[in-house]
C-alpha cells in the first residue's frame, strides 16, 4: 500500500513544541522504549551506475532502492527492505533476513534465500545478479517516533544524521562523519488516505518549511 509522506527541516526547539502537542493525542512507536527515541542503522545499496542516487538526483518519478536496517545496533531484527517510490506516494516492503544471510550478502554472495514466494528477497537477488547491486552508504540517525492509535498515522523527528567512513557494515566499529547541524531535526508525516485535522493542528506551529530531503542522498554525496 502506498503512504504519502511530508518531510520538514525543523529545530530542536520546534520539535519540543510539537512533540508536547503530539503526547497528548498519540503513542510512541513500538521500536522505541518508553523515551520514545532509538537509532536506525541502514546500509543502502545501489548498481553498478548508481541509479538510485541519480535518479533521486534528477527526480524520476517512479524509483526504487533497498536497504537493510537495524535497531540500536542489534541483530535481534534485521530487516530487507524495499523502497518503491511513485511521484510524491511511498510504499515499503520487507522481510526479516538471519545475520547469516547478512554476512553472506556483505560477503558478496548471490544469496539462496530459498523463499521462491517472498518478493523482496527475489527481487533482491535478481538486481545483484542483473545490475550488480552492491552495498554503497550506511546512514545512522537518533529517531523519536509516534503513531496515532486511530488511523495509519506516523510522524518521526530525526536528528544526529552521521554516515560510516571505512567499512560499509552495520555492525563494525567504524568513525562516522556528522551531516546535520547539532540542532537540526527532520520531521516525516506519514499516513494513508489523509491526515486528520488533529495532527495538523499539532504540527502546524512552527513546523518549518516543506523540504525535498534525503538521507540517503545526503549521505551518497559525501562519498560520491
């Protein structure tokens, strides 16, 4: 099912704001304990050429990529995730891969998932072996997350956004080079249908401009 998704580049000062509206009507996420907040790890990968980046770049209207992401850098969930995008519309897939599976695919393997009716996973390996896909970035950031209890309703504060320098692999212990200024948040709505007037109202003050912004991207351009 495809979400639309907003994104601003807010403050820390307007996210406290916001988020005192959004406590009183919403939950935190479930990937958070009962601060609300945890880190999200992703390692991206694209072809040969790129493609996913510079077709982000140039504003393709239909694009995909893949990632695979962690939690608090914990292999107790690590997630394949396929991103399809379709003009301003988001769909996620994904599967739940071993951390065998992982070390095989950063070793370079075709992986043998043995799961013929899983899409992602065929996908998958049919763009390694078609396009070469390969790890590329790994993009950190510190998430404090909610959901409306009512509607498909999430909204996400990211902040701290760094991306690994040496080895492309979540769990290495590698420096990172930060990508945001200290105070500098990204906020994403994300929803299905349409967004209820009390979370419009809640992120109305202060929410920033509305911004065409990726980590992914950000995180590609260092590198590349």
């Amino acid at each position: 099912m495809y979400r639309k998704e907003l994104k601003y580049l807010i403050n820390s000062q307007q996210q406290k704001v916001i988020e005192n509206r959004l406590r009183l009507i919403c939950q935190y996420d479930h990937y958070a304990p009962t601060n609300g907040k945890y880190t999200v790890s992703s390692l991206y990968f694209d072809d040969y050429a790129n493609s996913a980046f510079e077709d982000k770049l140039a504003g393709v209207i239909r694009r995909k990529k893949f990632r695979i992401r962690i939690y608090n850098r914990s292999d107790r969930l690590i997630k394949l995730e396929r991103k399809t995008k379709h003009v301003n519309a988001i769909k996620k897939d994904y599967t739940v891969i071993t951390r065998e599976d992982y070390n095989n695919i950063l070793s370079g393997y075709y992986v043998d998932f043995k799961c013929t009716n899983d899409p992602v996973k065929n996908d998958f390996v049919l763009m390694q072996k078609t396009k070469r896909l390969q790890p590329k970035v790994v993009v950190t950031y510190d998430r404090t997350a909610y959901v409306l209890q009512y509607g498909n309703v999430r909204i996400v504060f990211d902040a701290n956004l760094r991306t690994a320098i040496g080895k492309k692999d979540l769990f290495a212990m590698t420096s990172s080079v930060a990508l945001t200024e200290k105070e500098q948040v990204v906020m994403e709505i994300k929803y299905t249908g349409y967004l209820p007037d009390m979370i419009k109202k809640a992120v109305q003050h202060g929410k920033g401009d509305q911004k065409a912004f990726s980590k992914f991207v950000s995180c590609m351009s260092f590198h590349y």
